[in-house]
C-alpha cells in the first residue's frame, strides 16, 4: 500500500493530505483540512510523549517512530511515521511533512509471534514439572491447575477412557465458579459427542466446535458454551487421558496460539499420567512384595529362634558328658585323649555362647522400643565402670568427653556401648598402655558418637564383612569372642534409624562412629 502523506504549517493545522491518507484514517482531505494534526490522536501515547516528538521537530531534526492513532471510525492502528521540518528561504521552519505507513499486520504479527514463543517456553516448563510428579492423583490436580491456570481456559475437564467398554469416564473439572471439582460420578459412551471419537479415533490434533451449545443442546449442563476444544493427552499409540476446555466464564474467544500450546502440552500431560500410573503399579508391587518378605523373614526367623534354642540343649550335653568322662576316666585315658576332651569341652562351650548371642541378636531385632532421653555420658560411664572391674591388672587410660543426648531405648544403647567398649578393652590388651577415647561430633542436627582405640586394628579391606553375624578379623586363639557382638549392634542402631562405621590401621588402633535416629 502506498504511504499516506500529510503536510501541516508550524502551528499544526493540516493543509494537505493524498488519497493514501484517506484510505489509511477514513478522514477526507475535506474532513482534515484545517484541523489540527491530533485529530488522529488515540490517547495511547502520554503528554511527554508528544512533548518529545514537538520538541525534536522545533530543534529542526526529523522525527523517526510508532504512534498508535484512532481511525474515523474509532478503530485504533499503529502507524509508523516520518515527521520533517521544512525552513523558508530565512531558516525558519514553516511547515512539517509527515510520511505515514499503516504496520498493524506486522505489530500483530509480531506480537503474536510473542506470545506464541512465551506460551511455549511456558509449556515446556510446565511439561517438566508434570512429569516429574510419581504420585498419580497429585499429578492430575497439576495437569489441571496447568490447564486452567497457566494457559488460560476458564473450565477444565480430565477424563478417563475405557477402550472396552466404549465409555469416557469423569476424573476431575471445573465447578461454574472456576474451581475444581470430583467429577467421578460421569459417564457417557464414546458415541456420545463427535469430539471423543475424533480424539480418540481420528488423529492426535485438537476438535474444536464452534457454537456448541447450538449444536449440542441436548447437553443441557454445558449451556452457554460457545468454543469447546477437546483432545487426548497420549502415551506412544495409546490415549492416556482426554482433555476438554471451554471459556464458558470469561467469554474469551480461544486463541491460536493458546490452542497450540494446549495441544503441546497434552504430550507432556500423556506421559506423566502413563509414569505416574506405572510407578503406582511399581509402588504396589513392592508393596505386596515386601509384604511378602517380611512374613518370610518372620517365619525364617521363629524357625531360627527355635533350632537355635533347641541347640542349647545338645551342647550342654556335649560339655557335661565331656567333663564326666574327664574325671571319672581320668587315671586310664592318655595324655593326648585327655586334650581331645578339653578341645570337646571348649568346642561345646564356645557353640553354646553362639547359640546364646544368635538369640540375643534375635531378641534386639524383636523387642518393642520404648524411647526417651538418654544420657550417653553416664551410660557410656556406667559400661565403662563394670567392664573395668575385670580389668584391674591394666593400665588403661580412658577420656570420656562430654556426650550429647539422644533419643532412644536405655537398654538396648546400653548394649551397643558396652559392645564396643569391651572390643576396644579387648583389642587393646597387648598394649603396654591401653589408651581409649570416647567422644561425639556435632554437624547441624546429626549426632556421631565414636570409641577410639591404639589396639591391633584391622586391614580396611575387610570392613564389608566386620559387621556380619559370626564374622572375625582375628584368630579365635588370639581373642575370644563368638563375631556377634558387632552384628547386634548394628542391628540396635539400625532399628533406632542410625548407623554404624569403623576406620582402621592393621596396629594402630581403630576407630568406630556411630549414630542414633
């Protein structure tokens, strides 16, 4: 389209204007003659702005910009404009020569190439926020807030579909005062309305109907509905979940690329209720198999718990009937015969304080909790003072430091202590001077406890197995022990929501940390 020009004088009155002008602003040069230039003024642009514009045009500079302006008939345009000043033979400027061009199309054009390109970068984040929710009902309530919300239709409904029985069922829409509702109690066939088949049957794109409560009027509870769109959220070849909007509130009509967006964003929507779903199934799975495993463990466990007590009664017999046969038959067995019956004695003895731990490590894992505020300090101290009873030969050189509290059962914490200490006071006993340290570090709200000794130590290869049920790092002629004592405590800490850890140096000591809760 050619450019609209229009001449003015210094003070701003139109003097001349060609077709274009015409064409452009619905004024006739008669209508614009003799008028002020602000004839098109719209009210769009403030008093500085035109301030500016005046004030560059007085200088003798030509103005460059975008004005939006109002048409005869009221309609507003943006136009882009060239102002000059024009001088006389004296240099003063008589009159402006303004070259108008009509860009409105290209504005449009522009700004909905914006919104376009913001509803999509919205649409992707939105899409990644959907997908990461595993919890399906949570997931819904997202797809939905997203829908309404974030892309801007009024109402909102998610449906299920039932491929066998043809029939598209309520999950969750949108009550007349734009909020959520249940809608569970729906259901319709398939058949019902043409944009279920379509989404379901037809392709992967939107159906939009115009005028629906027109051509729908049997639907009497979507009366007033102009635009309605409906689309199926899918996951590889198979709909997920149906999606329908209107803009029954507002009346807004749809726009283009607000539909697009809703058609990306149904493909973010698909696959987060198809994970959602699965990890639901998965949730269950577990669940059931856990469930499972914890009635086989139970069952492993009394099976356990009944051999091993039953144990007790063999190796008994073993040790008592070994001993009897020592001092009865004393005078006519051999030397060699004699240590055999000591090897029998202590095999008996030892399987016996097995047995005696495995039910103790039994009993810890069975026990109910009863929780409340333990001084570790006085309980670590009263360990300390009874272990230390048989140890009055020693030397032995303890710092006790003051430990914080914790929340936890009196009777089975007493035992981790005085597990641990009577390993520390155990693996110590070769040192001329047995040194051991008990302490805690503090870091934000976690508690660790830690027994430090200068003992033998232990290679740190071997770590994987030091807390096993009958596992030993040292000959059992170096040091007694059944290889129990760590696994309960383990066991104790586990139960309380704590761990257990060891640091070493084959002879230089070890150290062993530990938490509660």
């Amino acid at each position: 389209a050619a450019n609209a020009i229009m001449i003015s004088d210094k003070d701003g009155i139109i003097q001349w204007v060609n077709p274009a002008f015409t064409e452009m602003t619905g004024y006739s040069s008669y209508e614009a003659i003799g008028q002020k230039v602000n004839l098109l003024r719209s009210g769009m642009q403030d008093q500085n702005f035109y301030q500016n514009l005046w004030n560059t045009l007085e200088q003798g500079q030509v103005w460059r910009g975008e004005i939006i302006n109002r048409r005869k008939d009221g309609s507003l345009y943006v136009e882009e404009q060239v102002i000059t000043p024009v001088r006389d033979e004296h240099g003063k400027i008589f009159r402006y020569i303004s070259i108008k061009q009509d860009i409105t199309p290209r504005k449009l054009a522009e700004e909905r190439e914006n919104r376009r390109r913001e509803m999509m970068e919205k649409v992707i984040e939105l899409g990644k926020a959907v997908t990461k929710i595993t919890d399906l009902h949570l997931c819904i309530l997202e797809i939905h807030r997203s829908i309404q919300k974030s892309l801007g239709f009024d109402r909102v409904g998610l449906f299920n579909y039932d491929p066998h029985q043809q029939k598209v069922y309520g999950l969750l829409g949108t009550n007349a005062r734009g909020e959520p509702e249940d809608t569970r109690w729906f259901s319709e066939p398939v058949q019902a309305y043409e944009g279920w088949s379509k989404a379901i049957y037809e392709s992967h794109g939107l159906h939009l109907v115009e005028n629906y409560s027109e051509k729908y009027k049997q639907h009497e509870d979507m009366r007033g509905v102009e635009q309605h769109a409906t689309l199926a959220a899918w996951a590889g070849e198979k709909p997920v979940i149906l999606i329908a909007v209107d803009n029954l509130i507002t009346k807004r009509p749809f726009r283009e690329e607000q539909l697009e967006a809703l058609e990306l964003f149904a493909g973010y929507a698909g696959l987060a209720i198809e994970n959602a779903r699965w990890n639901a199934q998965l949730e269950q799975r577990v669940a059931e198999r856990t469930a499972e495993l914890e009635a086989a463990n139970h069952e492993l466990e009394a099976l356990a718990y009944t051999i091993a007590h039953d144990l007790r009664i063999p190796a008994r017999a073993m040790h008592g009937f070994a001993s009897i046969l020592k001092e009865t038959e004393a005078n006519t067995l051999s030397g060699e015969s004699l240590r055999r019956l000591d090897r029998i004695r202590e095999a008996a003895s030892l399987l016996g304080k097995q047995v005696d731990d495995l039910l103790e490590y039994m009993r810890v894992g069975r026990l109910p909790l009863n929780q409340k505020q333990v001084n570790m300090t006085d309980l670590a101290k009263t360990v300390l003072t009874e272990l230390r009873e048989n140890q009055t030969e020693r030397q032995i050189q303890i710092t006790l430091h003051e430990l914080p509290a914790c929340q936890g059962d009196v009777l089975l914490l007493r035992q981790v202590w005085k597990n641990l200490l009577d390993n520390a006071l155990k693996f110590t006993a070769l040192r001329p001077i047995a040194k051991i340290e008990i302490g805690a570090q503090k870091e934000k709200d976690q508690t660790t406890y830690y027994i430090r000794d200068n003992g033998v130590g232990f290679n740190m290869k071997f770590t994987g197995s030091l807390f096993g049920a009958f596992q030993r790092l040292h000959h059992p002629e170096e040091y007694q022990g059944t290889g129990m004592g760590l696994a309960i405590v383990q066991r104790i800490l586990q139960r309380h929501g704590g761990r257990i850890w060891a640091e070493a140096q084959e002879g230089e000591g070890a150290v062993f940390y530990f938490t509660v809760g």
